[in-house]
C-alpha cells in the first residue's frame, strides 16, 4: 500500500482525512480510531482478548506523527498512543468504516457499555 498523499486533522480533532493516491478522501472520526486502534491494549495478542472500549464520544486527536514510511501514530487526548496506523490498516477502516461502526455500537449494547461511560 503506498502512502496517502494526504492527512488532514479537522479543525475540532474529531475527525481524520485520510486520501489515498486514486481515491476520494475517507473521513474516519477520532472516536473510531481510537476504539479500533491497532494496539495491544486494544487489540489483544489474539481475537480473544480484544478490549470493547467504552466512552469515547468526545475523544479529540492531539497528533499525528510519522512511523517511517509506513504508518503514523496516533495521540488521542485521553493520551493513548501506542497504536500504529499502517497505510494498510488506514485504508481498511475507511473502506470498512460504516461496518466496524455499526459492530462497535451492537458491541458496546451487548456489553451494558455506553459511548460516553
């Protein structure tokens, strides 16, 4: 997967712009990022032990920094940071967005869990 040609924080930091060479932008809000973020913490090392994280609604992006030239990593205000966005995994959640979303909140039900606590 090549690099996106541009990544762009809304103004309010809820909300990434990710555009791929060839592609209209994906728009991936801040909240999902951070409840799929790519890392052990919420990933688990196995599908077993993935984390449902709960009350993230007002989650903002504090930055954005380069992990070579394949990925970024993410700083969230709730100062979670360990996760790694490869372009790969970039480019799945915006194809996947609507999906993922729609597990996270049936999820989130299943489990007594509320986006804001």
């Amino acid at each position: 997967m090549t690099a996106p040609k541009e990544l762009r924080v809304s103004k309010d930091r809820k909300l990434l712009s990710v555009t791929f060479p060839d592609h209209h932008p994906f728009e991936l809000p801040a909240e999902l990022l951070r409840v799929a973020s790519p890392s052990a913490e919420v990933q688990g090392h196995s599908p077993d032990q993935r984390v449902t994280v709960p009350g993230k609604r007002n989650v903002a992006i504090l930055k954005i920094e380069p992990v070579g030239n394949y990925a970024v990593r993410i700083t969230f205000d709730d100062f979670h940071d360990t996760g790694i966005f490869t372009w790969n995994y970039l480019h799945t959640l915006g194809h996947e967005k609507d999906a993922r979303w729609e597990a996270y909140l049936a999820e989130l039900a299943e489990k007594g869990l509320s986006r804001d606590r």
